[in-house]
C-alpha cells in the first residue's frame, strides 16, 4: 500500500476521533476543523502525486477516504445547524469551493499529460 494512502486514512482518524469528542461535549468545532484541513489535503496531495498510478487496492481505499471525508461534512452541517453557527458552516465551504475549483483545474491538467 502507498504509504501516502496510509497518512489519508490515520487523518481521517484522527478527524473521526475528533468528531466523536465533538458530539460528546467534550470538545469544540476548532478542533475537529483542523484535523478535517489536513485530512483533506492529504487526500488531494495524493489524488494529485498518484493520479492514474494507483493500484487498485489503493484506489479503493481513496474512494473511502472521499466519502468519509463527505460525510464528515454531512456531521458539520448538522453540528453547526445545532449549535446556531450555519454561518461558520457556510463561510467555511465557501472557501472549500474555491479551493477545491483550483485543485481540480491543477488535477485535470497533471491527468492529461
């Protein structure tokens, strides 16, 4: 396996275990927000460096590590709606989209070569 492959998914990990402590009370948005950041540009980095070079196993494993990284953000829209911040929610897909627009122009670009 990729060891690349390997770094996405203990980042989702640990974005899992945050979202956990999250939903007991015991911690705040803040943290699981930055272990969703670098869960997502982990994912990115290594759907950029591997694009088409992926064995199939890990192309699997990278499909998972994309809808979990979704419904990560199905359980932050939830959570923000309950506690009163869907404009955080907003605002922070907003910026999402703009960045995910420039990763998937630079992807398209490294797949045509």
């Amino acid at each position: 396996m990729i060891g690349e492959v390997v770094a996405v998914l203990s980042a989702l990990k640990a974005l899992n275990d945050g979202i956990k402590t999250v939903k007991e009370g015991k911690g705040n948005l803040d943290t699981i927000l930055g272990s969703w950041a670098d869960a997502d540009e982990k994912y990115n980095e290594v759907e950029k460096a591997k694009a088409g070079a992926m064995s199939y196993k890990d192309a699997l494993k990278m499909e998972s590590a994309k809808r979990q990284l979704q419904n990560f953000d199905q359980q932050l829209k939830d959570i923000c709606m309950m506690q009163g911040q869907y404009d955080l929610y907003t605002s922070i897909k907003k910026r999402m989209e703009e960045s995910r627009y420039a990763h998937e122009k630079e992807l398209r670009i490294i797949k045509k070569r």
